[in-house]
C-alpha cells in the first residue's frame, strides 16, 4: 500500500512554530507510545464475537516507573460526556504517576483493571509500603465499526501496548485506541504532532496525541478552511453514523517546567484546537484532556520538606499556548490523513479522507492568498 | 453475637430533623442497596492468595432499569485523592444512569469491567442503537486488613451485590464495599442514614450511604464532642495504620426534586457533614459526593423538544442541606457502631468503636448541658 | 460618513443558520442594549484627564425589573485574567438578577457602585425585606487608547446606558464600553449577531453581544480562513499594543428553555466561537461569558414549595451549540467591521479593520472552493 | 469598658497546636491589617443617612508593594452566594496582586473604586507599562443594623483602613467591614487566630482573618459542642434577622511556601472549619476563602524565562490542613467573643454572644471528659 500522507505534506497551513524531529508526541524526551490493535472479522454483527475494530494505546509519560518518580500533571474537561479514569485524582494533586492508556469506552474497565495489574507487578509494595494507584484510561466510543458491548480489548492487549510504547515515530489512523474511530464521519484514530519553540522562546517542546473520533463532516475545518462544507456536498450521499457518539481525548506533553495550574491551562488551549477543526463539543461528545510535564520530577518518597521546582514565568506562556493549539489541530488531522478506508459492524463502510481533494483546495487557496492585494497599496478606510 | 448498637441508640445529639423509617437511604423510595462481602484467610500476606477482607456495594438509584429512565444527579469532590469513575461524565450531564458500586481502589476496572457486561446484558441496545455507558464505581483503601493488589472482587461479586440489592434495612460495618474500611483508627465500612422533613418544609426524604475509611482516632467528632482527643488517650497502644490513605465516598439520595447544580450543591454540604465527624480532608484522602434525586426520570429517547421538570425553589434548600449534614454525620457514626474487631493482613487487627465508652461520654455531657445555666436568668454581658 | 458594513455583507461564510431580524442580541425577545460613550481630548496623556476613549454597555435581560422576576444564568470562564463581578453568585445560583454592565477595567468598581444606586432607587426593598444585589459587571482593558487610569466612567454614564437601553438594532464598534477596545490589532469594540433556530430545532433564538479586545493580528481568522497572516504581511509597519492585554466578555442570550447546567455548557460553546477567530486566551487575556434564558422566570418572592419549569431536552441542545458558536464568531467580526480608526492616548492610532481587503480575499476563497473537484468525481483513495 | 475575653481564654478545646505571638494574621510575616470603622445615627432607617453601622477592613499581603511583588494565592467557594471581586483572575493566576478588602455588600464598588485610585497613586505605571489591576473586595450583608443601601463606606474609608495598616494584635468584633456583622445571631465581625506548626512539621505559621456574619443560634458549635441548641433554648425571645442573609469571607496567610494549586487546597480545609462552627453554607449565604503564601514573590517585570520557587512537598500538607481548620474555628468564635451588644437599624439589637455561659458550659464537659473511663480500663467489645 502506498503510504498515506501527513497533514503537512498535503500543504495545510499549520502555524507559526517548527514541529520536532518527528513531529509527534515522542519528541518530548522520554515520551514513549505503544499500540495493541485488535481487527477480527466482517459482516454482521454477533454480540461477544465481532467483528472487531478495537485496541489499545498506551503512553508512557516520561520514564517507565513514572510511580516512583512522578510527572506533573493537569487537565481540562471542555465535554464531560466521556470518561478518564483517575481524572478526579489527577486533577486534584496535578500529578501523573501510571502510564495513560486509551481505548473504547466499554473496554476502560477491563484496561484499568490489567493495568493496575501491570502496576503491582512492576511495583510490588503498591498496596503495602506504597499507596495504591488509580489508572489513567480515556475513552471514544467505536461502535459503528466495533462490536464494543462484547470488551475485546482485554489484559494481553494491554501488556502489549505497553511493551511495545517506544520512542521516535508514532503510528497513526486506525491503530491501538484509534482503530475504530471516525472524525467528521472520515476514518480517522489516533494521532500526533509536535512543536518545538525557538531558543528566545525557552526552546521547550510540546507534543500532542490525540484519539479523535468527534464531529460531522460539513463541520471540518482545514488549517481553518472550511473544507467540510465543500466535501459535504461532495459525499452526500456517504453511509454514515447517526448518533453523536463522537469524543476526542487528547494528551499533551512537554518539557516545559510547568506547575500544574499552568498545564491545566495549557489543557484548555488544546481544547481551542480542537474546536478549530470544527468541533462543537457536541452534548454526547467527551472532549477531555490530560497534560504533563517532564521537566520536574517529584519523587514518591521523601525525607525532604521543601523541594525547588523550576517554573515557567507565566509571562512566557503564550508561545506555549499557541504551541499546543497548533499541534493539536495538527494531531487531530494527522489522524485524519492516516486512517484508510475501514468496514466494520454489519459492514458499515467509514471512507478515508480525500487527502488528494484536501490537497487541491488547499493549493487552491494558497494560491489565492499569494496574489497581490486587490489595489496595491493599503488602502485607508 | 449481640447485634451493635446505631448510632442513635448512643445518646448521640444527631440533629433537628428525623429519620426515615430504616434510616437508611433506601428511606428514599425506590432505592435500593446490596453488597457482596468478600472474606478469606487469615495471617501473613500472600500476594494474590490474601488475607481477603473486601468487598462490593450497590446503590440501585430508584429503578433497576436506570438506564432507560435515569434520575437527575450531581456531585462534588472535597479532596479528588481518589475515584468514582463516570463522575466526569455526571457532572457534565447531571444523569445517574447506571447502578452505583463501592469497592476497594484497585478492584475499580474489574467491576467497571463487570458492571458493564451486567448494563449490556440488561440493555442489549448499548453499543447499537443506543448510546454506550461509563458505570458510576467509587473507592476507598482497603490494604491494611485486605490484599488489595490481590484484586480479590471479581465479576461474580459484583453480579451478587446486584441481585441481593433491596429496600428495607441496610446491613452496615465490615459488609460490601466497606467490609476492610478503618475510620478514625476503629473499624467501620458501609454507613447509612435518613432524614425526613416536615411537610411543612415540604416532607421530602434525604437518605445518605457512605463508605467510610478516613481520619485519625484523635480527630473524632461524635455529635460535634470531641471524643477522639478522650480515645486517644485511653488506646494509645492499639496498633494502627500509618499512611493516611483514607477516603470517604458518600452517595446521597433524595425525593426533593432537584436540579442538576441544586444537587451539586446538596453535595457540597455531604462534606460539611463529614467534617463534621473529625475529617481535615488529608492530602492523600478522596472525598467524593455523588448525589441524585429520584423525583424527576429523565428518558433516554424522547420525540419531545421540552420536557416540565419540577424543581424546588432554591428558597426551600436550607433544610435539605441541614438534613443532608445531619445524615452523612450519622452515617458516618453507624458504620462505626455496627462495626465489630476484624484482623487481616499480617495479623493488623483494627479495633470496634468502644460504644459503651462513647455512650457514657455521650451521657455526661447531656447531663452536664441540662443543668440549669450557672447564673440563674440569662445575664446581660 | 459611509456606513461601515457588517460582517455578513462581506460574504464571508459564517454557518449554517439564519440570524434574527436584527442580527443581534436584541433578538431576543425582551433583551434591550444602551451604551453611553465617553470621548474626549486628544494627544499626550494627562493622567486624570484624558485622552479618554472609553464608555459603558448596558444589557437588560429580559425585563427591567430583572431583580423582581429573575432569569435563569449560567457562564464560563476561558481564561480568567478579567472580572465579571457577581460571576460567582452567578455561577452558584443560576440566576441573573442584574443588568449586566461592560465597561474598562479600572472602571468596574464605580459602575458597580452607581449600578447598585440605580437598583436600589428601582427596587426600594433591597437590603431591607429583600435580599441584596451584587451586579454584574464586566470589563475589558481599553489603555492603549484610554486614559483607564483616570476613571472617567461616573454614576451618569452608568444612568445613561441604562435609560437608552432599547430592542431594535445595537450599535457597533466604537460605543459604550467597547470605545477603547482593540481586536487582533484592529479597532474593534462592541459587536452583537443572533441566530434563530429552523422550526423543527424549536425555532429558538440565540444572541451574542461581545466587547471585545484579544489577540494578534497574525492570529485572525475570518470565517475560518487565515486571513491574519496576510493581513500581517501588508500591515507590518502600523503602529500597535504590545502587551497582551487583550480580554472579551461574551455575553448571550437566548428564548431556549435552558436550565442553569446547561447554560454554563452553551458558554463554553462561546469559547470555542472565540477560539475560531483567532484567540489563543493569551495568558493576559480574560475570556469570559455570561449566558441567561428568558424562557423561565424565578420569581424573587414565592410562596410555593416547587416551580414547574420547561427545560430543553438535551439531545437537543446540539443546534444551539453550533447557533452559539456561529453567532459569537460573526459579533467579534462585527466589532471589528464596525469599528473605524480611532487615535487616543499620546497619539496611539489604531487602524480599522480593511474591509475591502477581507471582502476581496473571501470573494477569492469562494471562487477557488466553487471550482469543480479536481478530478471528476470523487476519488477512490 | 472591661475588655472582652478570647475564645481561648474560655478554656475552648481548640485544637492539637499552638497560636503564633498575636494569635492572629499578622502572626505571618509581614501581613498587615488595618480598620475603618462608621458608625452613626440610631434609631429609624432613614435611607441614605443612616443608621450607619459598617466599614472596610484592609488586609495587606506581606508587603505594601504587593503589585510590583506578588505573592501566590489561591481560593476557594464553599457557597457562592457572595462575592470577591477579582476572585476570577485570583483563581485563574494563582496571584494575589493588590490588598484585599472586606466590606459589606453594597460597597463593594465603592471600595474597588478607591482602591484603584490608591493603587494607581502607589503605582503610577498601572495602565501605562504596566498591566491594570483588579482589586480583591470581598463583602457581607449588614442590613440588619446598617443601612446597607445608603453605601456609607466611601473612598476615605478605604484610604483609612490601607494606612492605619499595621502588625501585631488585632482589633476584633464590630470593627472595620466586621462592624454590622452578626453570626448564628449574635453579634461578630472581624476575627482571626493563627497557628505555628512545630519546627519538625517544618515551623510554618498560617494565620486566618474573618468576617464572620453567617448562621442560625441553634446551629453554633464551640468546639465542637453543640451550645447552640442550649443557647436558643435560653435566648429564644431575643429578636433576631428573619432572612439566611449571612455570609462569611476568610483570608489564609501562610509563610509555608505552598503553590497555587495547594492554596486552593488549603482553602477547602478552612471551609470545613466554618462548618465546624455550625455552618450548613445556607442558599444565601456566601462562603468564599481567599489564600495566600508570604514565601514566594512573583515578580511583576522578569527577564527571566523560568524562576525556581520552594514547594513543600505534598506529604508534608496535612499538619497545615488542621491548623487551618482550627484557626478558622477559633477565628470565628474570636470574632463572636470580641464583639458587644450593638444596636442599629429601626432598633434592631443584637446581642453579645454569652461568654460566661459558655465558658461554664465548656467547663462542665471538660469536667465531664477528664473523668476516669467509665468501667476502669477499655473493655473489649
């Protein structure tokens, strides 16, 4: 198969600031991702047998024993209608301290479960001379494609995600978590895309991953072009879902020393991103994330009263802030652009996007916007 | 054995208002409770043989099929170092659709991972034509009596506490979720109580559920006296915890017909009255509230644009939140009562509240307040 | 002068639905707007005394007496580097019992103080048989052009926006508390547009009127398209802030039978309107939006136990959700078609937005999306 | 006049550590506190002259430039029916950047507007090079003995209370924005206790201020005792306000080098303080809590892109969580002992809280409590 495109490849203007050596969440030093996909059978549906269209994503935030030497965290809600597990206790404390998986929504139980197992192993006084742990597990919800009453994803799948997590290149479109998502009724999945400021800026990164499976076609924006209304007109006549079941978890990461009131911030700025490709956080929709930061560690155990952490005066934010809208609207289309055709559940059929279209009404408007202005100089009003 | 006292039975000043008929929550009609009480073994920790000392709670919110007809809900998070999974999606939404568990921290997957299967059995649309589910599952600690990371709840048990669930009496102390609870350094678990209002404050019943598993002996608070400081004294030797990893989950039940941030609100005075019996909210405690009203059903599909929904005037809250203190506290104080001495990990023996020491305390300080005021008539100061 | 022309004359692509009559806030039934616009002298600051660029707004929610018969509030705050005085009673009770006032940032103490002698001359009983009030008060930060530090909004502006509140259409750009204010480096200001839902959503109307003054002309986006960094491109040389102290306050309004939850909810969809245009909620920036519906009135005095409200059906909000963002995208370009150039504080010359140009670059966007796809029919990929 | 006694010097149970020098906010280094008192008139309300009984209190956070070196703050709403204006950019900074104020209701613009003008005297870049400022007042509702409507406190008021500012012992009772207040109907106001942590849990002192107006007789708890249902039963005759129009606002100060996110935290805990003292947050009733910690200053202007800043780590939080919670209690219950008899509006009198009586009856449980155990040592259950 010949590889499907980036967002950026296909000339999309993306924003002011450099991706990093990979453009995707991996660039933040230590980040690792993981992937366990789960594809069994076609045709109609049979409860408890498929066909599925399913998986797992793992994200190991920093370092693999991110238990004993904790990242900090924050997050933001745009949509409740979904659900990260552990949500509630990162929000409060602003730490991360388990990887953080993705899948679908009725698989978070079984995925908590299998990594708290993971955990204790790993860990073994969780429980004893250790606190217990709650595990970071997001959900979308598959089920125009994936049998997801029958909870395919289970403990293998999950240590499999996670021994696989690794730096560099992030695999994209329909794989782990992602494998069965949709995006503006296109296929789409999981993914990544980064941004790494200039040294006058802090020279920080910021890397998003996203599962993105929100949203309705006539709503997509492209680099702020309003493609989806072209493109509605174009596939009307598409099979599409009905329900609004969509929902998109995204994760950030960065190297920034940020406190964890400021990366609750950050969050709510990647919540700008998404509502830039035309997402309106619609009632049934969870849009909710979840944000890190490498560059303090702050150790399970401690002798210590006070430690010093580097913080990011917050007049050096902004970059940031753009940073990370940037990248997320690049995740969400790197998603897009991944994911090929995919039939499901009594053979729905979701399409790929049409990245040679998207290519020429981009090119088209590039095209437009070069030509000089209308009557040469500005004029005053 | 010779059945533990309640609460009330101590003497204890618990309040203007008065209970339901069980004071319990399921005085709230329609609800209803049931809980799978795991116990196994004794002596050393064998990990994942156990000591066994856990558990399962469920809290039925009005009607087995919630999910066709959900009840209007809130919450509130007093300290977020803990889980109720599908709060996020609650507070979003202000719906209870499924049942609500009480477990110990690291069986949260597998009884998410259950109680899905349960909903999906029940409600063969999920994942089809209706909209999939996030199970509403709270924690607390259990380790020093239990073998938490054994994960000893599994889906049978939960299964159980579903199809034991009724109205009438709740057993109380070391059963369901709260069967390896501690609080204030003596043994307790599953607590409940009732109130019921006036008619002329509109007659409604509050009904209050908690798990409890917070605090040291010396922050105890019975009917406000400060016992715990007297207790202290006397139990100075008895073993005891030594990490303050606590919680409380109290799920709050009422007729009043409340909206969504009314029961927000309802919630936050929960914690009031947990403060109430002694609780600083320890940093690694999770405090969490949920809270639903069953006097409006709110239907999962509806041809209609608008529905009527009564609401009490906001005017009428104040005895609703008085009672809702007065119960959570006297919730809290049942779990103790009913409690006995229970051993579990490695031989850690937590120790039952000494009710008779508490209900002589109790006794010299009516005696005490019932004296005549010291100086004949009130004096002007 | 010419009339400046509004943003839909432009053509730009801004949704899927229909404005109201006025295209403004006004359209909803009952709501009134004033402003009382306060300009005076030019050239170099005189502290105390001007320049002074400034002014008040005046929203009447509803009715006049919005203290007797209150309407149900709710709101959200994007980035809280601002102040709507009375939000957190506003957040707490889901109540607007106020006019809702906009004005500069120095000068919301003394709006608020003559805004409480306005309702206390209207409404004798406040602070006796009644409760007391806390206005609504919001304010952006208008220095670039103003003397802010000077106050010079007084107890007669405040009077005079309220006693020229009316329906029909709303004044633009430079007025009232928008007169100082500043978008993406434009002259921008005051801006309102409404949509009004097909009959088979409800028919429901929802307006937006903001003050706005956020962002960077590099950020702009209009309708989607990226116009900014072209803009940027011609207009590098003018003069403008270099602080970012941006902010907008939205506020909306709408005949939807919303309860306070929801309400909260639809301003949240008012961030992602922002968002759209460009807005990074820049550390500095206060987004913040108030949103009420008339539909349901809460009596102050009641001697009932319950009310009998309509409430939206939440599968239903979806379309508003679009309605909102649609409608706070196109008031901001409002604002900022409306507004023209305007000098202030030591000769600050702020440029108004080059309509010409927007109209030319839309024209061309729309000829280049008209053209027939690339390729024939749509694509296999 | 004989002066009035403190909480603690009626043998009140408050606590496990000791107060700081002043038993009072200023016990933290640097804080300042400063009163302006009015009282006139007596006899009918005659709106707008008076009786007058009301005023500003001025809190000063560790140093008179707070605008040039900001100190971290944080915040919590037990129950917003109240107001601090600039709570939403504290909360959203995690700054305090101005003096906070304390008045009553319907002067809070009043004061805001002088506190501009103060501000913008000390500083006059403000709105210049530098960014404006929102000052932090927060308010309660004196309308029972105050002519609330008539907005008495006025920009002398203000400029009094900044500059009579001072360390050491503070004023209690009917002074400053204490001086109409009132709490579970006895008369109060201004209160504040500290505590100093002992050099092993890392020698911090926290220091609580209140204006206390909040609550029913029957509801009052001193030291956990429920007096309150004694005292009503011997003062039910006394007249009393009808309406729940209470409120409290309690400013936290610590020298413990605590981020924003962890004032928030300690906010909470001083909210279970108040609902120690009998407080169920009543509907109308505002209970906000504004924190701040001396150890760390933001500066306004830094060149610097990251800054290290002492944390303490959160293990160490739980000893600042129960000293806050009893200088709360013991800051209200000051408060209540401080403040005498005072008339007011239409000759409404409230009453002085009884402190013999209390001190008797906080003697008789004491009593009560040292006795031996009931049945010589603990018994096994």
């Amino acid at each position: 198969m010949e590889p499907r495109p980036r967002a950026r490849e296909l000339g999309i203007p993306l924003g002011r600031f450099r991706p990093g050596r990979w453009n995707a969440i991996t660039d933040v030093e230590g980040v690792k991702v993981g992937h366990s996909t789960v594809i069994r059978g076609s045709g109609p549906l049979r409860p408890g047998k498929g066909p599925v269209r399913t998986g797992v994503t793992c994200i190991l935030p920093g370092s693999r024993n991110v238990f004993a030497e904790r990242v900090v965290g924050g997050g933001f809600v745009l949509n409740g209608a979904g659900e990260v597990s552990g949500m509630t206790q990162l929000l409060e404390w602003g730490l991360v301290e388990t990887p953080i998986f993705l899948t679908n929504t009725l698989s978070v139980g079984a995925v908590g479960d299998a990594a708290v197992k993971w955990m204790v192993e790993q860990n073994p006084g969780i429980g004893l001379e250790h606190d217990v742990i709650i595990p970071l597990v997001g959900e979308c919800d598959d089920s125009w494609l994936n049998d997801v009453a029958g909870r395919h994803v289970r403990e293998q799948h999950v240590y499999e995600a996670i021994q696989t997590a690794s730096d560099g290149p992030v695999a994209e479109g329909s794989v782990g978590g992602g494998t069965g998502m949709i995006t503006c009724d296109f296929k789409a999945g999981i993914g990544t895309s980064s941004r790494k400021l200039p040294e006058s800026m802090g020279g920080y990164t910021v890397g998003v991953l996203v599962m993105s499976n929100f949203g309705l076609m006539r709503q997509l924006r492209v680099g702020g072009l309003p493609l989806g209304e072209i493109l509605e007109a174009r596939y009307a006549g598409l099979p599409r879902r009905e329900r609004s079941y969509g929902s998109i978890i995204a994760v950030l990461a960065t190297d920034a020393p940020l406190a964890t009131h400021q990366l609750d911030r950050l969050a709510k700025r990647a919540a700008l991103g998404i509502g830039r490709v035309g997402s309106s956080a619609m009632h049934g929709s969870g849009e909710i994330l979840v944000a890190f930061s490498t560059a303090n560690r702050v150790p399970r155990e401690s002798r210590k009263m006070v430690y010093r952490m580097k913080i990011l005066l917050d007049a050096r934010l902004d970059p940031l802030y753009e940073a990370v809208i940037e990248a997320t609207e690049e995740a969400i289309l790197n998603s897009l652009c991944a994911a090929r055709d995919m039939d499901g559940v009594n053979g729905n059929l979701c399409r790929a996007l049409p990245v040679e279209e998207v290519r020429e009404l981009v090119a088209r408007w590039q095209a437009a916007a070069r030509s000089p202005p209308p009557a040469g100089p500005p004029r005053k009003e």
